[in-house]
C-alpha cells in the first residue's frame, strides 16, 4: 500500500470563489472507497470563504496539500500549476473541478480499468450532467480501445467519451510530459489535450457512472451552455484533430456539413439580436484556428431560417426579414 508520501493517485482541485460548492467537491474525493492519493487545492487568490473552507479539511486529512497562488491566474493558468504540483512518484491523475463532484467508486473503478491495461493513457467514465447522464452510444462490450478508435467515435458518432476535466483519468507520466499539459490559447484545452494524448496511447471506458458536472448558470459547463458552446467546439475539434484521425473523404464530408450547421446557426443568432458577450465568445474561438465571423455571409445564411420561421404559423417571417437588415451594420 501507498502512503500520502508516495501515493498512487494525485486529485487536484484549483479553485477560485467557490464557497457554495467547494466543500461538497472535497468530501467526494475524501469519500472515496480507493484510499491511496494525495489531495492538491489549488487556491486562486479566492475573496470569499473558500480557502477557509479549504483550511478546515486540510487541518483534518494529511493527504491535503494546500497550495495558493501569489497573483490571481487564468483558469487555465491556475489549472496547469496544480498539475505541476502533482506528486513525481503517483502513477495516475485525477482532476476534480471546484464546482463537480466524485461518486465513491470513482477512483477504484478507474485505477482497476487502467492497472489491467497498461498501455491505457486516459480512463473515461459515464458522468451525469445536471439531471442527464452521457454518453449514450457506446456498446457496453467495449471498454479498451486504441486512441485512435476513441477519437474517430467521438469525432463521427459524437460520443463525447472525454466530456470535463472532472470525468478521465490520465497516467501521471503522460500529464508530466506535456508543459503546459492545457494548451492556454485554446477554448476547448481539455479536450484537445486527451486527442493529442490519444495519438500515442490507447483508452479506456468503465461503464458506470462516476462523476457529476453541474450545468447551472453559474457553472463552468453553464456559461458556456448558455452561447451554445456545442456548435463552435465541432468546428474546432474537426478543424484541429479531423486530418489526424479521419480519411480525406470523412475528413472533408464532416467538415462540410459542421461548417453550414455552424453557419446557419450565426445566422439564427444574428436574427435573434444575441448579446455583444455571445458574439465575443465565437469570435475568440475561431480566432483560435486563424478565422473570424464573415458577416458578408449573414444575410444569404439567414435565408433558409426566414424561411423555416415563415413556414411555421408562430411565426411572422416578415418580422424577422425586417430585423435581419435593421441588425446588419450592427454585428
């Protein structure tokens, strides 16, 4: 057996302003049935009653390292140096977002999948998501596959095998090697990261459900739910991984078809008035792959909405044909 000097498992937790949720996150993985890990909280210059929450488990579990950061950080900043302060001597890492929450069996179910197989880099995980539990597709037959036969599932059939940070499990060796292990200048890095980590390794799924992300407006998953985050992630996931891991012809056949969806849905967005805010997220994203909103496009785009709005009763498509144009110059 392991001991908090040299453990098995390191979970991190970087957190900033997280009262009402940081707490029920560090009793789910002091709560757990696999007890050889060490526990890093990572404090992001918190103002409310967060690092005094952190404090007071700390005071109780010497598997808690608790560490503060002197300048607030990025998110993503702050998420790449809790994992450099990872133990040299844990064989796998287990991130638990400040907001989310590990079912009991997690961490055994994970370490069992992944001791078995060794060539296995990242454990993945049913995880329920508000009041859904995803994802759906997978046959229950299939629990270690190649990277390569992970990525194409979730590329062509959109399983979301890797959803958060909180749902895999990734090999300590593999998180050490990468410097930063979150690219900083993407919008989807958790994600981006398992694709290029799949390159080289093979996967894992346990089917059971064993962590849970909240999608609350307040959440991380919510704020990004709330500009449709969904569209502009498969553009960029196809855009970035799609040559890595699909034929020429899957390549170009998907890609096409996400591209007008993702057009057709700027329009409905730029016909709906959305937010300053909503336009700013999309262009940063597309920024990432060197691209920018055309909005030259928008009026010809927004055609086929017009006229699937004016061929539902509900709907006056004069009224949206007159918005389209006072709108125009103001995108």
């Amino acid at each position: 057996m392991t001991t908090p000097e040299r453990p098995l498992v390191s979970v991190a937790t970087p957190f900033y302003n997280s009262e009402d949720t940081l707490a029920e996150c560090i009793e789910s993985v002091l709560g757990q049935t696999f007890r050889d890990f060490e526990y890093v909280l990572q404090n992001n210059c918190s103002t409310d009653r967060s690092l005094e929450i952190a404090e007071r488990y700390a005071a109780r579990d010497a598997r808690i390292r608790l560490l503060h950061n002197e300048t607030l950080l990025p998110q993503l900043r702050n998420y790449n140096r809790a994992l450099r302060q990872i133990s040299p001597d844990a064989r796998y890492f287990k991130m638990a977002q400040a907001d989310d929450w590990l079912f009991p069996r997690c961490l055994e179910e994970m370490v069992a999948v992944a001791e078995a197989n060794p060539s296995v880099g990242v454990v993945s995980s049913y995880r329920k998501v508000g009041l859904g539990v995803g994802p759906s597709g997978l046959p229950r037959t299939r629990t270690v596959m190649s990277g390569r036969d992970a990525c194409r599932l979730n590329l062509l059939e959109e399983l979301y095998l890797f959803g958060s940070q909180t749902t895999v499990m990734v090999r300590a060796d593999i998180v050490r090697a990468r410097d930063p292990f979150y690219s900083e200048d993407r919008y989807f890095a958790d994600s981006d990261a398992i694709y290029e980590v799949l390159a080289d390794s093979d996967f894992a799924f346990v089917h059971q459900v064993l962590t849970f992300s909240r999608k609350d407006e307040g959440s991380i998953g919510g704020r990004y739910k709330s500009y449709n985050a969904e569209v502009l992630e498969r553009v960029l996931r196809f855009r970035n991984y799609g040559r890595m891991y699909l034929s020429p012809e899957e390549y170009a056949r998907a890609m096409g078809e996400h591209e007008r969806v993702y057009r057709q849905f700027l329009a409905e967005s730029w016909l709906r008035r959305r937010e300053p805010e909503f336009w700013e997220f999309h262009r940063k994203g597309l920024a990432t792959i060197g691209e920018d909103i055309d909005r030259s496009r928008f009026l010809r785009d927004a055609i086929p909405v017009v006229v699937h709005y004016a061929l539902s009763p509900e709907t006056l498509a004069r009224a949206l044909e007159r918005r389209a144009r006072r709108l125009f110059d103001n995108v």
